[in-house]
C-alpha cells in the first residue's frame, strides 16, 4: 500500500469540544492555503524560482536539496492509475520529508496550466506533476505567501496529514 491508500483508511481523529473550535474553519484555512499557493507560484515563476517537472525537479533535489523551499504534487483523476507516477511520487515525498522540504498536493492540473502557462518551447504544456520553488538567496526573499504555505504545512502535520490536498482558488 502506498501513503494515499492508508491515508485515505486512517479514521479521522476524535475532537473534543475544544478542539472542535480550532479544526472548524478548515475549509476557509483550505482558501487561504490555496490563494496563498496561487501568490506563490505567480511570484515563484516572475522570479525565476520554479522548477517544474518530475525529472526536472529531482535532478535538482538530488543535485541541490538545501536550495528547495517547498514541493507541489499534481495529479488529475487519470493520473491516479499511472503507477510510474506514483513511484515517482512516493520517492519525492519521501525526499522532501527526510530534508525537511514542504509538500503539499494539489488535483488539478488545468488550474496549474492556467496559472503558469505553458513552455517555451514551441508552446507544448509542460510537464506539472512536480513543482519545486527554490530559494537562490535566503536572505533576500521572504515571501509571505511561502511563509503562510509552510505554516499550513506545519499544523497539518500536527494533525498527521503528511501531505496535505490543497485546492486552488477559481
């Protein structure tokens, strides 16, 4: 079994009427992650810090890890049944986990292709299952919407939620 598969059967966890307060507004934490996300990848992509494909992005994590500030997964529905895919999947997650990259998933690659356009070359789509923002200079660029990401990232591993679904604004 993969990570999705068992994620998708863990039972949800028991919240007290305390806890209930603070997990209530999920889905307008889910927007904010989502509108943060869009603000990032704009400005990541401006910058010139987005790397964008499966191949791509692990030659560079594997050449240059410290310099990758966050991950985004993408699959649509009909990507679920690549299984080369999903390896490849498992083996990034499993990357950005061990040096402590953010990851986060996202399920429309059409939102993503509107978003940031398409290639250069000749104007073929680009490949957008994995994309990678990195930080050419730490001191210089603090993006807020980076810093909002990592947050999201951290209260949703505080719930066990490894690697969080985020749904892009319309």
């Amino acid at each position: 079994m993969t990570l999705e598969e068992t994620h998708g059967q863990e039972p949800m966890p028991e919240t007290s009427d305390s806890s209930a307060t603070t997990s209530a507004p999920s889905g307008s934490r889910m927007q904010s992650a989502g509108k943060a996300l869009h603000e990032l990848l704009v400005s990541s992509q401006r910058r010139g810090c987005l790397t964008a494909g499966v191949y791509e992005s692990a030659k560079l994590m594997n050449v240059d890890p410290d310099n990758v500030a966050f991950c985004l997964l993408a699959a649509d529905e009909e990507d679920e049944g690549d299984i080369a895919l999903q390896i490849h999947f498992t083996l990034i997650q499993a990357f950005c986990c061990e040096n402590d990259i953010d990851i986060v998933r996202v399920s429309d690659t059409q939102k993503l292709a509107s978003i940031l356009g398409t290639s250069e070359e000749a104007g073929e789509p680009r490949d957008l299952h994995c994309i990678l923002i990195t930080n050419p200079n730490e001191d210089a660029w603090k993006d807020p919407a980076l810093e909002k990401l990592n947050l999201f990232c951290e209260e949703s591993r505080n719930v066990n939620d490894w690697v969080p679904n985020i749904t892009l604004p319309e």
